[in-house]
C-alpha cells in the first residue's frame, strides 16, 4: 500500500499524469484491487482450508469486473490447490464478460480449457458442480445460424444472445435449487442482467428490471456486497430509472474496491442526473486506480479503463465550464499513443470523443472545424470512431461558412461509415446517419433553407432520442435536440426552442448548452421566471468555472438586473 504522498506523486509523475498535484489526495491510497469498505464475501467451497479467503477474493475482484486480477488469483489458488475445480472454474469466468465484450477467440479457447479442467476434477459438492455445469453450458453452447441485433455495453458490442440465455437457464435451476445462498441468487441475478444487455430490442427492459428486483432484494440481507450494489448501476443505467440507481451509485462510491471500472461505474448514474462533482470525483479515482495498476505491472501503455474514466470527467468538467480542467485531459489524451488493451473500444471511443467534445461543449467551432485526426491503429478496427472526429469537421465548417468543407467531411463521415462492415456495430451506424443529417442541416440552414433545416434536425431528433446514447458515451456530441433549439432561436421562434431545449435537458439533465439554451429562449419568449430558474442553476453549476465563457456573463448580468429589479420597485413604492 502506498502510505506517503511523495511515493503517489512520484508513481503519477511515472505515468504521464495530466491532474495538477493539488488534485491529488495525499491520504493512504490502497492498492489496485484493495476491497476498502467491501463487506465479506461469502462463498465456500470444498478445497483446501488455506485457499478459502483468497478464493473469495477473486470472488469479490469478479463481481467489480477486474477480471485480469481474478484471474491471477484464482491461478494461485489452482497453483496452491491443484485439485480445486472451483479455482479453474474462477479462471473461466474471467474470461467471460456477460455484459462486457464478449471473449476473442484466444480467450473462448482459454475458458473453454479451464472449464475442461473443473469438469475432470470432479467437484467436491453438488452446488460446485451445478456452477461448473452453468457455465460449461456458456462456453459449449452454438452461436445462431442467423444474425441478430447485438446489445451493446461500455465497452462494445455484447456477446451471442443465445449462449447467455442458456447460462441463465442453467443458473436459474441452480437458484431454484439453493433459494437461500446468497451468491448463487447474486450470480443468477447477474445472468438475467446479461440475457437484458444481450436482448436489443425490449423497449420495456423487462429483464433488467427483473434483476433489479432480485438485487434489491439482496442488498438488504448485505449492504456491502461489492456484486449486489454493482449489478443494480447497471439495471438502473437508463435515463427512466437513472434516479432508482442513485442510492446505489452513492452507497457503491463509498464501498466499491479499488478497482478502475468500479471506481467508475457510480458516476454513469450521476451523469445521467447531471451530478457532475460527483462524477468529476469517480472518475478522478478511477483514472488514478488505472495508472496505479499499470504502473504496477510495469507498462508503458495508457489503460483503456483510464481513458473511459477521463472521457466522463472531461464530459463532467464541460458541463461546469471549467474548460481549463477539461482541456488539461484533451493535452494528455493527444500524447497516447499505445493503448492496452491494444485496439480497445472504450479507449478508441475516448481518443476520438475527448477533443471533439471540447471543442463542441464551448461551440469553438473553429477548432471543431480543424481538428487532427491521431494516427492511431484504432481507427482501422473501428472506422466508425474517427468518423467522430468528422463530425466536428462538419459542424465546425457548417457554423465559420465551409460549406464545401462540410460536404467533404460529411461525405467521409459516409466512406467511414460504410467502411464499418461487422453488424455488431450497427448502432454507430444509425447514429452516423442521424449525425450526417444534422450536418447537412446546418448547411442547408447557412444556404438560406432554414425550414428545411429545421424539419430534417427535427426528424434527426426525434430517431436520437429513441436510438438513446450508447453506454460507452457519457453523453450524445451535441444533442440533435439542442441544435434545432439553437437553430429556432436563431430563426427568432423562441417558445418552440424553449420547448426543444426543455425536452433535451429531460434526457441530459444539467447539460451547460441545455440550461443556458433554455433560458436564453426562456428571456426571448418573455418567460423571465423559468429564465431566472435556468439561470440560477446554471450559475449555482459553474461556481467553479474560470469565467472564460461569453455564456457566463450574460447569465451574470441577467441575475444581477432581476435583482436589481424589485430594489428598484421597492423604493419607487417607498417613494409614493
């Protein structure tokens, strides 16, 4: 454990760290992997009595996603216990990601191997060889013959629909059989997670809510489960239940492991509620715990979980105009050069999104318009994301007067596109389409054609809003509805941008350009009281904000004349 402040500033220094030293907490930091206020995890088994607290370590460390240190200790557990089918049964479930990626072929290989292994070691008890049946199920189960709609996670495309409902099958006759063990309704209940994440087309989200139901249950019986308060951010992770997570995402920020994804996954519920200290403060501790593993294991490359973690809190930075923090994160994430895992897709996702967002977020359409695409191997994998980097081409021509500028990036964004041939990618293929749209739209709108501009940002809108932000994104570039409130405040129909913008902000709640959108229509349509309410919250969220905004002073100046305003009428009437 780390226990000075010099060795955490010397580690960071190693590392490359963009965070001012005043950001760094100079208290005892644990160690990757430490369980800080985790309460005991409980799952006996039949193998030697010297490998039972470490084996429900890796437990713990399986339940908050950090698969590759389970992994290193269910290995030791098999190395101390060589006839411990459950610690090969451990090693196959790291390889597994229900609702994550799923395995590459040298990983499904890896788990099928070790399954092999727990299965010939005949078991100990009926309830070791009922896990290992489960997921042995997984791993032998066929894919589908035809293609299906893929779900989608934080970190890409989820696995074959068809493995994972017979896992939950299986693990549902194992509940049945053992109503009371806790771990064994905790890992059924994560099944029926991942069959939700896996099944793309139920707009009810009938089976994580199925799951909630279960978990919530659980987290009663024990607070402190790191799997239980887990699962239940991720059944809630929807804008229509994002407020029944929150509870969850608080308990969990102060109990979760130091592990990257755990440290990060509370602020996905405060960003979708707009708490953005919140999720400024999770995802500063989640980058640090990514720096501090890979220091650790001695690499030169930056962790994909690190830069997640940074494209949330440059996210959460922008929507409190502290540009000057935000832009800090743009500065380190322009040096990686080498990602691990190598061709990632969460860390993909963030080198493209980090600059176009800052850009974007400020409306410095000018850097927008020229922003450098990194030469980085990731786009050949995943073409879709540097056509992000287009997106900001395009709007940033259409707004400085490009016009044929942005048809050229717009028709990249096309090539690119195109060029993204695996259907589990389909989703940034549709959203592609609805970005293009609005591209044009703003160059039909600079060319004079501002209804049509307008009904096609309103139909592109309207497809956005039900395609819903992918979970590797703390939020849409630019919500379509907030720039056809724009463009209707531009075209001077104040009333139908207040509305737009009003719709927006129930779907990205604390949004910077949403808020200040709706107030600036809110004052132009003569609603002064929901201006001043918009205002005031905008002024309340950028208390920590440099003041480099135009924005800013234009909020500042109309709360100081509403104030003025009844000091005035006060003596008039003192006067009389």
């Amino acid at each position: 454990m780390f226990r000075h402040c010099h060795r955490i500033i010397f580690l960071i220094g190693l590392t490359g760290c963009f965070l001012a030293l005043d950001d760094i907490n100079c208290a005892t930091a644990p160690e990757p992997g430490d369980m800080r206020g985790v309460g005991k995890v409980e799952f006996p088994i039949s193998c030697a009595p010297a490998v039972q607290s470490e084996f429900a370590r890796g437990v713990a460390l399986l339940h908050s996603f950090f698969y590759e240190e389970a992994r290193r200790i269910f290995t030791a557990v098999a190395e101390r216990d060589p006839k411990c089918a459950m610690a090969q049964w451990g090693i196959a479930m790291t390889w597994w990601h229900p609702i994550w990626t799923p395995p590459t072929p040298d990983e499904m290989s890896a788990g099928k191997a070790a399954i092999e292994k727990a299965k010939a070691m005949n078991p100990g008890t009926e309830r070791e060889r009922e896990f290992i049946r489960a997921l042995n199920i997984y791993y032998n189960s066929p894919d589908a013959r035809t293609a299906a709609a893929v779900g989608q996670s934080c970190h890409g495309p989820v696995g074959p629909r068809d493995r994972v409902v017979a896992y939950e099958t299986a693990m549902r006759q194992l509940r049945d059989k053992y109503p009371d063990d806790f771990e064994v309704q905790t890992f059924h209940a994560f099944a029926v997670l991942a069959v939700g994440y896996a099944t793309l087309d139920d707009a009810t989200l009938s089976k994580q809510l199925e799951a909630a139901a279960i978990l919530e249950k659980l987290w009663k019986q024990n607070p402190k489960h790191p799997g239980v308060v887990h699962y239940l951010i991720h059944c809630y992770d929807y804008p229509q239940f994002a407020q029944r997570g929150l509870a969850a995402a608080q308990t969990y920020d102060s109990i979760a492991p130091w592990v990257p994804h755990a440290l990060h996954m509370p602020s996905h519920i405060f960003t979708r509620l707009g708490m953005w200290d919140e999720s400024v403060a999770a995802n500063r501790a989640s980058a640090e715990a990514s720096r501090a593993y890979a220091a650790m294991r001695h690499r030169d490359a930056t962790e994909a979980e690190e830069l997640h973690a940074l494209d949330y809190m440059a996210y959460s930075y922008l929507q409190e105009a502290r540009d000057i923090e935000a832009r800090k994160i743009v500065d380190f994430a322009g040096t990686v050069r080498k990602t691990n895992p190598e061709l990632e897709f969460s860390g993909a996702y963030a080198l493209a999104a980090i600059p176009t967002r800052y850009a974007f977020e400020r409306n410095d359409w000018a850097s927008a318009a020229t922003l450098t695409v990194p030469k980085l191997p990731h786009w050949s994998s995943f073409p879709f994301m540097e056509a992000l980097i287009e997106y900001g081409h395009a709007l940033g021509r259409a707004h400085t007067g490009d016009h044929d500028g942005a048809r050229k990036s717009i028709a990249r964004m096309r090539e690119l596109r195109d060029a993204t041939k695996d259907p589990k990618f389909d989703y940034f293929k549709r959203h592609l389409d609805l970005q293009m749209q609005a591209a044009s739209a703003w160059v039909a709108a600079a060319e004079g054609k501002k209804n049509e501009a307008i009904e096609t940002l309103r139909r592109a809108a309207d497809a956005e809003d039900i395609l819903g932000k992918h979970p590797v994104s703390p939020g849409a570039f630019v919500p379509i509805r907030e720039q056809l409130g724009t463009l209707l405040l531009e075209v001077g129909q104040a009333k139908e941008a207040q509305r737009e913008f009003e719709a927006a902000l129930k779907i990205y709640p604390g949004r910077f350009r949403g808020l200040y959108g709706a107030a600036l229509a809110a004052e132009q349509a003569g609603d002064k009281q929901n201006a001043s309410r918009y205002y005031a919250k905008l002024a309340a969220q950028t208390t920590k904000s440099g003041g480099s905004r135009d924005e800013l002073n234009h909020v500042r100046e109309f709360l100081a004349a509403q104030t003025k305003a009844p000091n005035s009428r006060d003596v008039a009437n003192s006067r009389k």
